[in-house]
C-alpha cells in the first residue's frame, strides 16, 4: 500500500522508525537497541529513559524528566533511575561515552541523533488509539490524578475533568485517532507561539502539559470553574442580566482578545461561545480568555523563531471546522480562512450579546432587534455575507463599539444640524410672506445661518476623526496583510519538512533564519512593511538573546524607516529606542547613549509626547544606567517607564510589573535594598491578583527578588527562591537559555553565600562556558561569570593561583 506524505509526516510524528546516534540504531516503537552491528537488550524503563535523551540531544534533562519518562505514574526514587542509566551505560558500549551526567542536575546526550520514519499502512496510525481510562481511573502518566466527569466530545477527540491528590484541578482532552494528534500538536504548538510572541498578555487557555508519548494522547489545560461563555452567562442569571452596556464590554474584550491573536497570524475559527471564558480582569471588568485551537491556523510572525519548534505540512483540518452557527459563508463553501471569517463569528456575537440571547441565529429581519442604527451598521459590517464587504477588523470593532457613546452624540447633532436647516427653511417661507419684515427676518436667518454652520463643523470635525481612524486601520490592516503573505509563502514553505529534501523536519528558528534571506526579495517594494517586519525579526532575537542577529536586523530596520518615513516618525523613534536596548545589552554602551540622546533631542524639538514613544524613551535610558550602574540618574527613567505604561495601557499588569522590576533592580543595585524590597512586594501582590506562578515574566522578577534577598543577608530563603526558579526557567526556556544561566549564576552566588563552594563551580563552569559560546568572551555577562567562577574555585581550593590572593 502506498503512504500518502501526510500519513509519512505522522508517523514520524508517532515515533514509528528508527533513532541513529554513535554506532547505535534504536528501532520503535518496539525498543530494539542495535550498537555497532550487534542487538543489546533494554528493559522498558532503560527504553524510555533513552528516546527521552534523543528526543532531547544536546539539552540537560533534569532528573524528575527522567523518572517521570522512565517510571510513568510512579513514584520511584534516584536511586532507580542511577540503575537504569548504569544499564544503559553497559548496553551502548562504545557509544556510551554520549551520556554525559550534569553534576547536581541531570543528564544529557552529547551528540547529534537522527530520526528516520518507517513507512507504515494508513491502517495501523488510525489504530494508534488507546482505550480511555474510566471515569474515577487514573490519568497515564500522569501521577496522582484521576478523571472526575466529562466535559464535552467532538468528532476528534473528548475532555474531561481531572482532579489531583491536593484538589487541582484541570481539563485533560483525550484524542480520538491520528486527527485528533494532530489537532492536539497544532494546538500545542500554536499555544506557545502565542505565549512567545504575547507572554503574559496572551488571550488563550495556556497548555500546561501534554502526553504524545504513548496512546491515549492527550493535553492538558486550565480549568475555569466559572465556565464557558454560555455557562458564565447562566449562572449569572442569563444575559439579560447584564446591563445593555456591560454585555458590549464583554464584547469588545472579546474583540481585544481575536484583535491579539490576528496581529501576530493567527486565526482562531472557531469563535462561540463555548471556546470563550469570561474571567475578572482586575480592574473590575472582564477579559475574554479564548479556548481550543485545535482548529486554528497560523500565519506565524517571527517570534516563532525564539521556540525552536518545528512545524509540519500544513493541512489535515476540515475547512469547515467550527459551528454552522458561527462560521462564515465562505468557510462552508470550501474557502480558506482568513481573520475576516474569525470577524464574521464576531458579528454573529456581536448580535446575540446585544440582544441579550446565545441561542439567537443571525437570521434575514435581525435588523429588527437592534433599536441603535449605529450598532445596526456594525453587525452589519462584521456579518456581512461577503468577506470583501467586511469593512472592519477585530480591533476596528472594539474601538466602534466601545464609542458608540461619542459615535451617538455625533449623530444627534447631525439630526440637530438637520433641524435646523428645516427650521431655517420654514423661516425663509414666512420672510418671503412677510416683506415688511425682511430686514429683520434676515437678521434672524443669519443667526439660525451661523448656528448651523457651527453645529456642521463640529459634526465634520468629529467625522474627520473617525475617517483619520479609518484610514490608519486600513494601513495597519495592509501591512498586515503584506506580513502574514511573507510568513506564509517564505517561512512556512522553508519550515516544511520536505524543504530539506526529507533528511530531517527543520525547526522554525532554521526556517526564521532561511527566510530572512529572501526579505530584499519579498518586500522590495514595500519598505515600510520591510522594516516592521524586520524589527519584529529582531525583537524575537533579542529576546533570545541572539544579540547580534538582533542588532543587525533593527540597523536595517531603523535604515528603512529614517529613509522613507523620516527621523520625525515616531515608529522610526520607536526602532531607534529599541536599537539602542539591544546595544546596550550588547555591551555597546557609547553607540546606545549617543543613539539615545540623539532621538530623545529630535522629539524636544518637535515637542512629541505621544505615550508609546516615550515609553520606550524611559525604558532605554532606564536599562542604560543601569548596567553603567548610574543610578541616581536612571531613576526618574525608570518611575518614567512606569507613568508612561500606565498612559499607554493601565490594564497591562504584565507590562507593568516589568517597569516596576526595572526600578527594583535599579535600586537594589544602588545599595537600596529595602526600597527594592518594598517594589518586589508589590510585583508579588501584581502577581497573585493574576495567578502566576511560572510564566518567564515571573520566573525573571523572582530571580531579581531572589538577588536582592542575598544582598539583605537572607541566604536560605534567597537559596530556596532561587533553586525553584532555576528548576521553572530550564523547564520553560532550556538549560542554555541566557536567562536561565543568568538564574544559575545567581544560584551560584547563594551557594558561596552559604558557604558551599564545592556546589557553585558546576553551575558557574556550565554557565561561563555557554555565556562564551553564545556571546562571546567580552560580553558583560561571560565576564561576570567568570569572576564568579574563580571566585568559587579559590574558596573550593581548587584554584590556589595568584587570582585567588
């Protein structure tokens, strides 16, 4: 039988084929270990352990991986995984020297390992399916949790309740056959793109963890006990509740969300109300969380690049994915989707949440449910038949909804200003009666004149501004559009896995990398839209601190801008203050001040003020003095950073905490502990008020609270905040992340502070040395790790030189 190419990529996806590493062949699914021409025996535990290591080459994994992947929903100690690797040891013979262990870590497979797909029948990959557990049974791999009720089924797959020994809770979504894996590795790998290009500000249920391992496949999720959309709107007595103007919040909450995902690619297509979770947004109203992307898509912005995840041939969903309810027409005739067929399932709730009814269809006289002529017109534009005539986006949606007050007292003048044109008619007939009186008539006609001359400029002038709007949405809209094509046809196309000739499935930063090449190419004609896309690029690298390729695209980037928008644009300020950050994390402190000073001398002269620029003007001069460690001066920039946010968006706790951490660290490295102290404080209330406890965004403020602890002498609850971060950022970001090292010469410093030199050269030997590679010897973060690291061999007596008198 011949294997379709979509049938080959799943099975390589299923692990059907053979690992190549050394002189060894591991064959799958059934374990067969061959080295060097001969067959050694692994026991199930060994098997595990070692796929585990390949899917991993070349990346520390911690014990606790290890044993969760050698003893599934086991509860083993280490001494059981140091037996398994011992016999793992003896079987690889001369390959044995790649399993390298990572002193007071783990381990790690040190060297290249490649997989090749065995063909296989269409037949035995729809048989990968496994009996699901029964209600009250135990979760696969999954120790301690046990599923409590269903929650919903669908053709691909099912989810449950689960629950665990201490009474967490989450939504476990069991695949039903090969789609369904697919529709749960799509999702998967969408949810953290988003989280990457969004971090704390992503609108969708974050997956916390899956199992692709063995069948029954399956991901896990948050569980909201308020329930969906429609179960929130119940237990609120229904939506005719809510006030008329607190269901068009929620919906423009809901647009917000839609808005965020479009801008960075992606399309959701399945919007309804049990996708959508209403949740408190901290400033008493709501934000929408979006749930079940197994049927999204994505034209993916280069924050890809920083995930390292591999993509395969796009396809395999049904084009008419979602509910006939909410799916637009151009989807049930077998058209690709687009963001304006997601903008259709908006007008369709648009629709319901005005008339207070979930159940309500979108049929021909729904006009007649809508008292508001201006709400009319925004179904109207979001729910139109044909896509072409969908004149808005989702954040075009939000804004109109959310100014139907001033939109309204627009209008109403207009009918005053028509008033009194008729009024000023009338009086015209009576002057023309009364000639006697014209004299005066037309005295009174000139006044009625400039009332209503008055009233049309005010109602003009309103119009200008929404016609201003409009056209700067269809800008946006425009570039856009020019962005997702370059994703679509360079950076999908160089990340399929038949790109490389089929030796192997690149991973998506090789493809950001390929793509870039042809950027001249793409968008030769389009330079604006070259140089946002290429600040977005180097955006991405900087924040996995790939400086280098980072400045080098933002030089590019601000080039574009100063020649075609000039040095008076603020988007060309913008990339310049962004520039400037990275060179300064580059070490490159002069050209990042001149560059600064430079910028913020063009916008005193022009005397701009706008909030997002001077955003980035605080922040940059903020993090400047920081490292120049000036910081009686870089601190009206950081409070700055901080005003500034709140101007720009006072809802953005995420964005918030990060300026806040700024001036924390600023002041805990001026020796003013207790006024650091007094930030993290209030970063952790931020925090809690969001339940996080995980994300980057918290991991990195809690390595800096983490840093100040060990400044004021509280070394062993610095060690135990340090040491849980450690162990969040390699599982979040990988051992070799530079911000996991930074957290691990941190982790190092409260060793020596405790007197433990012996257990900080590993962590500084492994830290200095990847600092090397990746940024070289002269970066300021190689060269504090290697004071460290001869500070911890002098007092380990292992150095006795002359560094060490």
């Amino acid at each position: 039988m011949n294997q379709s190419a979509s049938e080959a990529a799943g099975v390589a996806r299923l692990g059907l084929g053979e690992w190549r590493f050394g002189d060894a062949v591991l064959h799958e699914p059934g374990g067969r270990l061959v080295v060097a021409g001969n067959e050694r025996m692994l026991d199930r535990s060994s098997h595990q352990i070692l796929r585990y290591l390949l899917e991993h080459s070349g990346e520390v994994v911690t014990k606790e991986e290890l044993l969760e992947a050698g003893w599934p929903a086991r509860v083993v100690g280490e001494n059981s995984l140091a037996k398994a690797i011992s016999r793992l040891r003896l079987a690889l013979g001369p390959s044995a020297d790649m399993l390298r262990a990572v002193h007071g870590y783990g381990y790690r497979l040190n060297g290249p390992a490649a997989f090749t797909a065995t063909p296989t029948p269409a037949a035995a990959l729809r048989g990968m399916g496994a009996e699901l557990p029964p209600l009250g049974g135990a979760v696969p791999c999954r120790t301690g949790w046990t599923l409590t009720r269903q929650l919903g089924e669908g053709a691909a797959g099912i989810t449950f309740l689960m629950e665990s020994r201490k009474g967490e809770q989450r939504v476990v979504k069991f695949a039903r056959d090969l789609g369904g894996l697919r529709g749960l590795k799509r999702e998967i790998a969408l949810s953290r793109y988003i989280e990457a290009a969004m971090a704390e500000r992503s609108p969708v249920a974050r997956v916390l963890g899956w199992n692709l391992e063995q069948p029954p496949c399956y991901l896990e999720l948050p569980y909201f006990a308020d329930g969906n959309l429609d179960v929130w709107a119940g237990a609120c007595g229904g939506l005719g509740a809510l006030s008329h103007g607190q269901r068009l919040d929620l919906f423009a909450a809901l647009c917000d969300a839609v808005a965020g995902l479009h801008e960075i690619g992606v399309i959701h297509k399945d919007l309804k109300p049990e996708n959508l979770y209403p949740r408190p947004d901290g400033e008493g109203g709501w934000k929408v969380v979006l749930s079940d992307l197994g049927a999204s898509e994505a034209a993916p912005s280069p924050q890809l690049a920083g995930l390292g995840l591999t993509l395969g041939v796009a396809g395999g969903g049904s084009p008419q994915a979602g509910s006939l309810l909410y799916l637009a027409p151009e989807l049930i005739a077998g058209e690709a989707a687009t963001q304006r067929s997601d903008v259709f399932s908006l007008g369709v709730l648009l629709y319901q949440l005005a008339v207070g009814d979930l159940r309500r269809a979108l049929a021909p006289g729904w006009e007649h449910d809508i008292d508001d002529p201006l709400l009319q017109e925004d179904i109207a534009l979001a729910a139109a038949a044909r896509p072409e005539r969908r004149l808005v986006d989702a954040r075009t949606l939000a804004e109109r909804v959310r100014s139907l007050p001033v939109r309204r007292a627009a209008r109403d003048e207009e009918r005053q200003r028509a008033e009194a044109a008729r009024l000023q008619g009338l009086q015209l007939q009576k002057l023309q009666q009364r000639r006697r009186w014209l004299q005066a008539g037309m005295a009174v006609l000139g006044a009625v004149l400039l009332v209503s001359l008055w009233q049309q400029q005010r109602v003009e002038t309103a119009r200008a501004a929404m016609e201003v709007a409009s056209r700067h949405a269809r800008e946006n809209a425009a570039i856009a559009d020019a962005v997702n094509r370059f994703f679509n046809e360079d950076v999908l196309a160089a990340a399929s896995p038949y790109a490389s000739g089929g030796r192997r499935e690149p991973t998506l930063r090789e493809a950001i990398d390929q793509a870039v090449e042809h950027i001249d190419r793409r968008l030769a004609d389009q330079p604006v839209v070259e140089a946002t896309v290429r600040m977005t690029i180097g955006q991405v690298y900087g924040e996995s601190m790939q400086i280098a390729r980072a400045i080098e695209q933002e030089r590019r980037a601000v080039a574009l801008f100063e020649q075609h928008l000039g040095r008076d644009d603020p988007r060309t300020q913008q990339a310049r203050y962004r520039l400037a950050t990275d060179l300064t994390d580059d070490s490159r402190f002069d050209e990042a001040r001149s560059l600064i000073e430079a910028t913020d001398a063009v916008r005193t002269r022009l005397r701009q003020d706008d909030a997002e620029t001077t955003l980035l003007s605080h922040r940059a001069n903020c993090y400047w003095y920081i490292w120049r460690q000036q910081y009686d001066r870089g601190q009206p920039a950081c409070e700055g950073a901080i005003a500034a946010q709140l101007r720009v968006d006072p809802q953005d706790h995420i964005a918030r905490i990060k300026a806040r951490t700024n001036l924390a660290v600023l002041h805990s490295r001026a020796g003013r502990f207790e006024q650091a102290e007094r930030q993290f404080d209030r970063i952790a209330e931020e925090f809690a008020t969001l339940e996080d406890r995980g994300s980057p965004t918290w991991l990195r403020a809690s390595y800096l609270h983490g840093m100040n602890l060990l400044a004021l002498g509280r070394h062993e609850e610095a060690g135990r905040l340090l040491d849980e971060v450690f162990t969040g950022s390699i599982r979040a970001l990988g051992a070799d992340n530079p911000h996991t090292l930074e957290v691990q010469v941190g982790l190092a410093r409260s060793h020596l502070a405790q007197a433990r030199p012996s257990d900080a050269v590993p962590l500084l030997e492994h830290a200095y040395g990847a600092y090397r590679r990746q940024l070289g010897e002269d970066n300021h973060y190689t060269r504090a790790a290697g004071e460290d690291l001869r500070t911890a061999r002098c007092a380990a007596g292992q150095d006795s030189g002359p560094s060490c008198g």
